[in-house]
C-alpha cells in the first residue's frame, strides 16, 4: 500500500490506493474475525491462533513473532473500521494529499503491527512505529496551536517510550534473558522486587499513551490539532495501546506487581475518568470538549468525526460563535446527536455496552476500595450527559449566530460514507454486543489467572 501512494502521480490515484487498500484491510479483518470465531467453536484452545515467529536477532531473542486471541481480534477489526472511514472523512484533505496518506499508512501500519506481536521487542518497534506520523501529521496537517501540539505530545510519548524500553528490559532478564516471546515469559516467575521496580515502568510508559492522570496533558493538545482522520485514530485506536499494553505485558506478566501497585494507579484512573468529565464541561472549544471528553473515555471516534466535519465548514472550534446548524446541515447534526447520546450512554448504542461493563464488573469486588472507586468513576456519565447536552443545545439549535452559517453546506458523499459505516458501527455492537463479549472473554482468562494465581 505504501509502495502504490509513493508511485501514485495525482490526487484521484492516492484517493483511489486508498480506497481499494483500506477496504481490502477491513475485509481482511472481518475475515479474520469470523475464521477465528470458527475455530475457537471447533475448539482451538490456544492462547494465541495463527502464531508465526522468525528469529531476528539471536544473540537477545529478539523474534519477529506475532499471533492472535480475541482481544487483538477485536483491535484489529475496529482499527480498519477507523482506517476504512478515516480514508473518507480525509478525502478532500489538502495540501500534499499523498504524503499525509503515506504517513497515515505508517501510523496504521505501527497499530497493526503492535496488536499482532507476541514478542516484547517487536511490540515496542511497532508501538515506536505508531508514534512517529503523529509528529508530522499534526504539525504539517493540523489545526490550531498545531506545532506545539505535535511537540509536546511527541516528547511525553518518548518520554513513556524510555519508561517502556528499561521496563521491557527489566522484565526480559528478569524472566532469565532466555526469551522475549510473551507467552513463553508468562511461564517463567519474575523475582518479586524485579515485578516491584518495573511494573510501575511499564504501566506509566503505556499509561502515558492511555492518557493516564497526571500524564494526559498531552492529549488534549493533540487531539484538538489534529486532523479529522488522525483524531478518530488518536481517539479510537491510539489511546487503546496504552491500555492494550497495561493489561498485554504489565499485568499478565507482573502479576504480584499489579498487587502491590493496583491501588496507586486505580486511584489514578479514577480521577482520570472524572477529571477529563469536569474538565469536558468547562470548555468552549469543540475539539477540546472532544479531547478532555476522550481522557474520560478514552475513545471517541465518531465524535472526532463529526468535529472534523463541522470544523471544515463552520472554520471555528468555539461553541458560543455557532448556533442553529440541524436547520443548516442536518445529515451532520443528527449524527452528531447520536454521537452524543452513545457517549452518554444511552441503551442501544456502543457507550451503553462498555460503561455497564465497566462498572458493574468493577462493583462485582467486594472491598470497600474498590467500590468507592467505581462509585466515583460512575458520577462521569452524570457529568458527560451534561456537557453532551449542553454543547448539542448550543450548536444544533436556536437562531443562528454567524449569518455566514446560512451560506454552508451538508455533508457530502464521502461523509456520509463515513459517518454511515460509524453510525452502523456504534448502534450494531449496541444492539447485539454478546458476540464481541464472548470474543474477549476467553483471551481474558489467561490473564486473569495469572492475577489470581
């Protein structure tokens, strides 16, 4: 795919490239979805399934080694939903429409690569990997304080990366410097004050990407510049490697260090959840309502969206300056009321799914702790209904304040392909949500074990 940008000569060629790689991606992850449903039925019991590992560097164990189970399944067929989307709602981006693809291609290219690897070096290339663009793409194709938002969240993300490479090392010897092949690892015991150093290392390397409190600042900043389909990859995809990689490599394999460490950080958590609600409600900048809302969440694709979209016409962030836009563009605006109520989490959609999920599994502890925890992680969907409500009343209806508002358009094909696909998205896995359950919870058990073990 790369390849094909690099030798494509005008814009209705990249657009063209791609059109037929991200949709050959998604088919590629549907069938992977549904060829991995089959054989755990016929009853592959596995931890990981189509596992493949070539050696590249012996001396350190280092091997190209990759694999599945549910989770990364499930990362993988929602990665290409947001790639395949993200391609339309780039789709009249411009300047150096080519390159901004070919750089888009690379940050897709890293989220792949990371959800596949099975081996601790690997994983921490392609994480590397899916880093990298986000420089360019926001500071050359970005909005706003763009330069500066490209800056700040390129040097706190290498930040975390140094956590993760001592941690990464750390945990390969003290697993005996035999292997880096995570299952294998998970077989071995780390010394219990190696677990105690460098778990934490390796839970605020990915947290930083999670947007963990206090290390989020960096991705209000860059989500709020960054372009339509970067922001939906930033909010959708991104921000799941920080988490993906917390549960992946600090939790499955420092077990007895998520003992010690598990309630310094579900504090931290928790005020993360509700910091980025209170903060989503005082802000006049859309993005940014966006941005903080997405620390509370962490994933708010067809939101980004729908900014994006909003943003190329209106060419302001700042609710107070917009009214009245359903009687304007309504295809957005009710998207965009969807949009809202799935975040708040009305029954039917995604958001509903995830936050009952969420809470009642955490409740389900029967230390006091925990609970109050949960409690206080749970008064975040009083606090988003708010800002959801509010921004929705202000934007959508009343007069309209900008007389040049009256000029704008609706959405155009390309939008609406894209809103569509996410609109589908959202209310399908609201409305039948067990396959995705039943996906996950057998590649939860493994991990769970080891936490309990």
């Amino acid at each position: 795919m790369l390849a094909s940008l690099w030798a494509s000569r005008s814009v209705n060629q990249v657009r063209g490239v791609m059109v037929v790689g991200s949709s050959i991606l998604l088919a590629l992850s549907v069938y992977l979805t549904i060829d991995y449903i089959e054989l755990r039925q016929a009853g592959a019991t596995g931890e990981m399934l189509f596992t493949a590992s070539t050696v590249w560097y012996a001396p350190l164990h280092i091997c190209y080694s990759v694999g599945v189970d549910g989770i990364s399944v499930a990362m993988l067929l929602l990665s290409s939903i947001i790639v395949f989307t993200g391609t339309f709602a780039s789709w009249k981006l411009q300047p150096l429409t080519k390159e901004y693809f070919m750089w888009f291609t690379l940050l897709s290219v890293g989220v792949f690569g990371f959800f596949v690897s099975t081996d601790l070096f690997t994983m921490f290339m392609f994480y590397e990997v899916a880093l990298i663009p986000m420089y360019l793409l926001i500071g050359v194709w970005g909005s706003g304080r763009k330069e500066y938002a490209a800056m700040k969240l390129t040097l706190m993300l290498m930040g975390g990366s140094a956590f993760l490479l001592i941690g990464i090392l750390g945990i390969f010897y003290g697993a005996g410097g035999e292997t880096m092949n995570l299952l294998e690892i998970a077989k071995l015991h780390i010394p219990h004050e190696m677990q105690r150093i460098f778990f934490p290392l390796i839970f605020l390397g990915f947290g930083v990407l999670g947007a963990l409190f206090p290390f989020h600042t960096w991705s209000p900043d860059g989500h709020a510049s960054a372009p339509t389909a970067v922001s939906m990859l930033h909010a959708g995809v991104l921000m799941k490697l920080g988490g993906y990689g917390c549960f992946r490599v600090a939790m499955y394999l420092m077990p007895e260090g998520a003992a010690m460490w598990g309630d310094v950080f579900l504090i931290l958590t928790t005020i993360s959840v509700v910091y980025g609600a209170f903060s989503a409600v005082v802000q006049t900048d859309l993005k940014y309502i966006n941005a903080y809302s997405s620390v509370s969440h962490c994933g708010l694709v067809l939101f980004a969206a729908l900014i994006g979209m909003i943003y190329g016409r209106t060419h302001t962030r700042d609710v107070r300056l917009m009214g009245g836009l359903m009687k304007i563009m309504p295809f957005l605006a009710v998207g965009y009321v969807i949009a809202g109520l799935a975040n708040l989490g009305l029954p039917g959609l995604s958001g509903f799914v995830a936050e009952m999920t969420v809470f009642v599994g955490s409740f389900q502890n029967d230390d006091t702790f925990h609970r109050v925890c949960t409690l206080v992680a749970t008064t975040s969907i009083v606090i988003t209904a708010v800002y959801i409500l509010r921004v929705v009343g202000k934007i959508l209806y009343g007069k309209v304040l900008n007389p040049e508002h009256l000029k704008l358009t609706d959405a155009t094909w390309d939008e609406r392909v894209a809103v569509i696909c996410l609109i589908a998205c959202v209310a399908g896995l609201g409305m039948a949500p067990f396959w995705i359950s039943d996906l996950i919870s057998n590649s939860v058990e493994p991990i769970i074990s080891q936490l309990l073990n």
